[in-house]
C-alpha cells in the first residue's frame, strides 16, 4: 500500500480505517470509510475540517479539540473509535505521515 492509500484510511476525526473491523469486512454492512463522498456529506466533523477549513485532520486545528470534536463522539460506543483521540494527538505530534506508517507496521507485526 503506498502513502496515498494509507492516508485516505485516516479520517479527520483520527479514526484509522485500516485497524477498523467494519472497514476490513467483507460483508453487505461493509463501511467504505469516511473518504466516500456519499458518507461525508452528514459528518460534521468532516464538513468543518475538510470542506470547511481544508485540513486533512482535526489534529491541524488551533481549536483542537473543539466542543463540537468532544459532542460528536458523545452517542458513539464503537470499539474503533476509542482510539481516536490518541490518533490525532500522535498525529499533532509526528504528524500524519508517521502516524500512518506506525500504524500499518504495528498492525504487521501484530
């Protein structure tokens, strides 16, 4: 998998859909991941991010996190999403890249 792919797996919002049980299905409930025009267009935290302020991550925001990052997750008890916040501190730390790769090589050797 090369960069480009890798990082279309990271969400806005810091969830990896690479490490996602739901993303790696090969069900009909399969997500297809945020990146999905169809899925983006109700996600508040995507419009705000990316159509609205053009980052690729919360993490890039000096409003990070925001009220509407910290209510967005309130409803949300998905297993995967636990991870997110963690995601986008590392990523404010090493940023996006290395976060991706990081990732990817604990998922390898797991």
């Amino acid at each position: 998998m090369n960069l480009t792919e890798e990082k279309n797996l990271a969400g806005c919002c810091g969830l990896y859909c690479g490490l996602c049980p739901r993303y790696q299905s090969t069900a009909a409930s399969k997500c297809l991941g945020c990146k999905v025009l169809s899925l983006t267009i109700s996600c508040k935290l995507y419009n705000c991010c990316v159509k609205e302020k053009r980052f690729e991550t919360c993490a890039a925001c000096s409003d990070f996190p925001c009220e509407k990052y910290d209510k967005f997750f309130d409803w949300d008890s998905f297993i995967s999403h636990r991870v997110n916040l963690p995601n986008l501190e590392r990523i404010k730390k090493v940023g996006l890249q290395k976060m991706v790769r990081r990732t990817e090589q604990k998922k390898a050797s797991a």
